[in-house]
C-alpha cells in the first residue's frame, strides 16, 4: 500500500513532491561551504561535464560573495541552476568528493550550486558584457539545455540569435521531462526567464519546424542553424496489447505530470516497463500520485540496471516493488490494460534468453513504458545531405558540425540521451564550433 494518498490539490501535490535537495539557507551555505578542502586539481571538476571550477564557486560563497560564485558558475554552466537540483551529483561532483574515501559525507555541491545561482536569478544581476555585433544571424531549433547553452555563448560572441521551440514554453526536458521531486516548473523557468534577459536572444515559442519550406526559409535567413531537438516520443514494444487505453509512454507521463500537476489521476495498479533513471522516476511519481502499488519491471537483473543506485533507492523507499529478469510478452485487456503476461528470462554466455514455458500474468490497471525515446526523424529527413548514425542519431565533426555544413547539433538529438549538464556542455562547445567557423577565430 502506498503512503502516499493521491494530492486534490497544488499544496498537496508539492507535499508529495517534496524537493530532494531544498533551497539552502544563507547560514546553511556559509557552514557547508566552510567544510570545502579546496583541494588542488580537485577531483569533482574533472568529474563535472561542463568543468565548472567548484572550489572556486564554493570558496566565493564563504567570502559571502555570491554573485562571484554565480558567475563562476555561469562561465561554465548555463544551466547553473537546473544542474545544482537535476544532475546525478551522487556519481558526478558529490561522487568524486575526497570526503568520500574517509567515510564523511562529501560537500553537497549540487545545492550549494543552486544556493548561489538563485542569488543572480532572484536579484535579476547582470554578470555579461558581450563582443561588439559581428553581423552574423544563427537560427536555433529548440530551446531545450543544448539550444539555450548554444544561443546565450553565440550571443557572447556577438551573433544575433533567433530561437525556435515547438511548445509554449521553453527548456525542453528540464521543464517537462524531469520529476517535480527534483526541480518544480517555476524554478526552471525563472532561470530561462533570467537567461532570455541576461544574454538578449529571441525566443518564438510554439513554433515547430517540420517542413522542407521551413527549413528552407531559415536556410536562406540565417548564416549557420543548430539543431536542438532531444529525442522524440517514447519508442513501441511492438507487443500485443500495447495500445490498449491507459498505456503510457514514460516521457509523455512525465510531461502531462509536469503540466498538470494533482489534475492527473493514476490508476491504482501500475507496472513500470524499464531499467533506466526514467523508469525510476515514473514509478517514484506514480507512487508520489497515490497509486496503491506500483511494480518496477526489468529484463535483465537488478545489477544489471541502467539507471543509478541511488535513483532505484529513491523509488524502493516510496514503496516500488521491482520484478526482475521478466520480458513483457503481451498486455492484457478490452479496451484497457488488465494485465500483463511476462516471460522469465535469464542470460548465457551474455545474452538474454527467454526460459520456455516460463510465462504468467501480473495485473495492473495501467502500464508505463521506459524502454527508450524514437529519433525524430521526420525533420532530420528533410535536410539535404544530414547524415545519421545507424541508431538514427545526427553524426558531428568535432566543432559539431553536421554533413550539411549549415547545420551543427547538439544535445539528446546527437548522444542518444544524457543528461541535462551533457546537453549544456555540448551546446556551449557548437556555439564555439559555429563562432569557429563562420568568424575564422576562436573566443
């Protein structure tokens, strides 16, 4: 049984949705930062993707200097703030903490981040001064972590920047992909509010590029245009069953969970298809929702899981069960999901097999489905001369520049799916492998 009744309203909703790593106070800061070791070559920036200087930002916030440690921040990160709540710091920064080989808690670097950010964000401080106009117009597509990274740095440099996201409202995953228990909406959209006003880039919102004649009219508007799409709708199983009603995609759960907030109602039986960080926070939210049990169901072993340790301990510690070494063979049902039939599976010499015989029924009301996002091909097909991956991912030079020497990309659109500081990082790099390669000079 869950102990987590389904929330009817906002305030019960953000109870549920309790944040993992809470605003610090000022005196709560001063005393964390004060158990940094600064140490030289520190291991947590090696470990950070955007290489933030973290003794730095932390030695800035002793000195009470904030906004110092704000844009110690920002030099690196775009998504300063985001970052401090969203990343997996247990096995980034915090995991790399020298605190960790004495058996002290390692310096809890992620909310000291979103400590001195939130300063900037809350005062509206002016941290930049930009390069002189060099007269050259850059079009982003889509205003997720890796398009909103590129827009600001491009801006820096001096470039007019146009950025065009296909939903109302902009940070792509950040805002309608990550669980309210680790950020809420109006956090990651005062810092894109921030951002927009801090660095002058021109967001069209509700604007979705998806034909020839729209990639053309950009082609022949702007100097270069950066492909910032993420990956697209949760990918099918092509299983029996699979589009009986209240079957959900694990990405579209999240967004509607996002938007919607104590509107959702979940069933009160959920089984959770997947192994990776997503499916631990679709099955920690429909737990959160009030689902009165809620399975985790993955092919492969629990050691075998994609997703952190520390994720699926979150999910076990709000009552999610997890069923191990199964394969769903068919969801059951007429009209909605009754059930869903599984296959015992086991591996030999690596592979995974299916135990014959081995099949039964688990009943649910609902099943969520974490077993991957599909590329969004549509728009990648109609650019003359993109060359993709085999796994339908946009193949980059080192300045991420795509076959099409117009475009360049970043993010979800060119990984396959990372996090949200991978996305920011590489963002930041294709605004330098633009600003390369169009002004002939590096900044």
């Amino acid at each position: 049984m869950s102990e987590y009744n389904p929330p009817h309203s906002e305030k019960e909703f953000e109870e549920n949705f309790a944040q993992l790593k809470p605003l610090m106070s000022q005196t709560e800061a001063y005393y964390e930062s004060s158990r940094c070791l600064f140490c030289y070559d520190a291991p947590c920036v090696n470990a950070c993707p955007t290489g933030i200087d973290i003794p730095l930002f932390i030695r800035q916030i002793n000195s009470k200097n904030e906004f110092g440690a704000a844009k110690t921040i920002y030099d690196s990160n775009y998504f300063g703030y985001a970052c401090g709540k969203v990343c997996p710091t247990e096995v980034l920064c915090e995991g790399a903490c020298v605190y960790n080989h004495s058996d002290v808690k390692a310096i809890e670097i992620g909310r000291l981040q979103t400590f001195a950010t939130s300063k900037a964000i809350q005062s509206n401080k002016k941290l930049y001064s930009f390069a002189k106009p060099n007269g050259k117009k850059i079009a982003i597509i889509g205003a997720g972590p890796a398009g909103i990274s590129c827009a600001c740095e491009l801006r820096w440099m001096g470039f007019e920047v146009d950025v065009f996201e296909a939903k109302e409202k902009p940070s792509g995953l950040t805002v309608h992909g990550v669980a309210p228990y680790k950020i809420t909406n109006e956090e990651a959209l005062n810092e894109m509010a921030y951002l927009e006003k801090q660095f002058g880039y021109n967001v069209q919102y509700s604007k979705r590029i998806s034909t020839k004649e729209d990639l053309a009219s950009l082609e022949n508007k702007y100097d270069a245009i950066f492909i910032g799409i993420g990956l697209g709708k949760t990918s099918e199983l092509k299983i029996k069953g699979e589009h009986l009603e209240h079957v959900f995609g694990a990405v579209e759960f999240v967004e509607q969970l996002r938007m919607n907030h104590h509107k959702i109602q979940v069933p009160k039986k959920i089984i959770v298809l997947g192994g990776g960080n997503t499916a631990m926070d679709a099955a920690s939210e429909s737990a959160r929702m009030g689902a009165e049990k809620v399975i985790l169901a993955y092919r492969r072993s629990k050691e075998e899981m994609p997703a952190y340790d520390f994720e699926y301990d979150l999910a076990k510690s709000v009552g999610v069960k997890g069923l191990f070494n199964v394969t769903p063979v068919e969801i059951t049902g007429n009209g909605k999901v009754a059930g869903v039939i599984f296959a015992q599976t086991q591996t030999v010499n690596g592979k995974l097999e299916i135990i014959k015989g081995s099949e039964f029924t688990e009943e649910c009301d609902a099943v969520i489905k974490a077993t991957g996002q599909s590329k969004q091909s549509d728009l990648l097909k109609l650019i003359d001369g993109l060359n993709l991956q085999p796994n339908g991912t946009i193949s980059v030079n080192e300045h991420f520049q795509t076959s099409n020497k117009k475009y360049f990309a970043a993010g979800d659109a060119v990984s396959g799916g990372e996090e949200v500081v991978n996305a920011a990082a590489n963002g930041k790099k294709a605004a330098r492998g633009i600003g390369k390669l169009i002004l002939g000079f590096e900044f």
